[in-house]
C-alpha cells in the first residue's frame, strides 16, 4: 500500500463491505479514516472494529445519508469540522437492482443514491480537496456496460424502470462523473485526480440486500451461494479502489479493476470502459443536469 500514514481519507459506506474493508486497511497502515454511513448503530460497530487495528489515530464517523440531499448536506457541514483537509474521498457506497424506490428528493433510488448523492458530496466537499495530491476515488462495476444514461430522464419518470439497466446507468454515470471531475479540476488548475474502480465480484452484502429477487429465502439463497462460488472476499475486492486511492503512478481517469478473468478477481490494474461510458460530451451534459437536480455547483475559485 506505501506510506499513508497522515492521510486523512473520507469514506462513505464504511460500516460493511468494501468501505469497511477499505478503512481496515487504511486505518492499519497509519492513515485516518472518516467513516460515513447513514446507519449510526452499524457505523459505531464497524469504527469499533476499525480502532481496534488502527495503527494510527481514531477513526471518525460522520451520519450520510446519500439519498437525501439535506442530509449530505449537514454531513459536508460536520465533516468541516472533524478534519482540517480531505487527502482521499472514496465514493464507495451504492445500492444494487432494488425495485423502482424514489429518494427523500424523488429521485430513482440508484441514480440518486450511486451518482447524485456522491456528486453533490463532492462538490460540497471540494474546498477541502484543495491541495496538493488529493485525490477523489468513485466506485464504479463492470455492470455500466449494460447501461445507457440519459441526461434527459435519469429518474425514469418517463421510460420503463427495469432494476439492471438502471443499476447499469448509475455505475455508468459514477464513470462519467469522474472522467468529467478530472477535466474541470485540470482545467481549473487544481492538483485533484479524480479516479474510478471497480472491485469484479466481491461477495459483499450487496447481493443480498438489494436485488428484488434476493428478497424471498430461495433468492437470497441463490444469491449467497453465487458468492461463495463466484465471489472474491470483500478485502480482495477493496484492492483497486484502494490502489487508486493510493497506489502510485496513478493518473486522473484512470479506471482501475481486477486483473484476472473478466475482471471478476485478482489483483489490481489499469480496466476500460465502454464508449458509451467514454462520451466527453455525455459527460459534460450528464454534469450540468446533476448541478440542476441537486443544486450543488462547484466552486473551482
């Protein structure tokens, strides 16, 4: 992992799965980890586990609740006041294929809760991404090659809601995001690389908790033995995002996977991505309309 000791490094969805894989790891290699979550009871059990292998100061936590924009907004605000700077923002927590849910703000649930949510905690957070080798790390999935974003109606208010392809257009939008975030802070003359990546097939709770058909006992059973057959652990599949938040020589849009066999597993390296997913001009439209919805512009003065 190299030397994190003295980072400070603000990951949302840290009380299960990759995020708390990746602040075990920071946190035992000297770094502070700000752990945010929108379960307070959960959050307090996965810190306690996390200080307990911290080899560097206490982990915080921080309330966030991504699919409701007041709440990341009082985070950003609480955040101001845990920690003087933000090295690493690791947009890590989603939601995965539920049925057709609306936010606090009416947004389809996984558009609003994978991009819009992290989009508007980026930009809220921003001033305190403003130095030197920050780094800002948003978790995609080899799913956004099954979606197709369309700026014009991401909350599926007029077109057929289908839980897949819309999980595809949040992991494809979390792509475009970051792509377009590198352009703006370069442009703006910034030191901020903006990253993404994607962990294959970790077996998380993610399997379980979301998918409709992971709702009845037969489902989740299905669901639980995909991962004990297909599934790498959580720790295993945490080690692209956290080469991307730390490794070196990594450079702003680089997209980051597992290097075995269809990216399902193994260690990290350099993945692409579709054209779709690629499209400067979609990503430029997909931020004006984000800026719209959430009301979040970004001050790069």
């Amino acid at each position: 992992m190299g030397d994190v000791d003295g980072l400070i490094v603000l990951i949302t969805g840290a009380n299960s799965g990759l995020g708390l894989a990746s602040a075990k790891a920071l946190a035992a290699n000297g770094a502070q980890v700000v752990m945010a979550g929108r379960n307070p009871l959960r959050l307090a059990q996965a810190a306690a586990t996390v200080r307990g292998l911290a080899s560097g100061p206490d982990p915080q936590t921080l309330r966030l609740d991504l699919a409701d924009l007041s709440s990341v907004r009082s985070a950003a605000e609480e955040a101001r006041g845990l920690v003087p700077r933000i090295d690493v923002l690791m947009n890590n927590a989603g939601v995965m294929a539920p049925p057709l849910q609306r936010t606090k703000d009416g947004f389809e649930s996984q558009i609003g809760t994978n991009h819009l949510g992290h989009f508007a905690l980026t930009g809220l957070l921003l001033p305190m991404l403003h130095h030197a080798g920050a780094r800002v790390v948003t978790v995609s999935s080899a799913a956004h090659a099954a979606g197709r974003v369309d700026p014009d109606d991401l909350n599926y208010e007029h077109r057929r809601y289908s839980s897949w392809p819309a999980y595809g257009q949040s992991k494809a939008a979390n792509l475009l995001f970051s792509a377009e975030l590198d352009r703006r802070a370069r442009a703006a003359g910034w030191d901020l690389l903006a990253v993404a990546a994607h962990p294959g097939y970790a077996a998380t709770n993610l399997q379980v908790s979301g998918p409709w058909y992971a709702q009845n006992p037969i489902g989740r059973g299905l669901s639980l033995a995909m991962n004990a057959v297909l599934g790498q652990s959580a720790e295993a599949g945490a080690w692209p995002q956290l080469y991307a938040a730390v490794g070196s020589g990594v450079r702003g849009d680089d997209y980051v996977g597992p290097g075995g066999m269809r990216e399902l597993r193994g260690h990290p390296k350099l993945v692409g991505r579709t054209s779709h997913a690629s499209d400067a001009q979609l990503a430029a439209r997909l931020w004006e309309v984000s800026e719209q919805l959430t009301g979040v512009v970004y001050a790069w003065q």
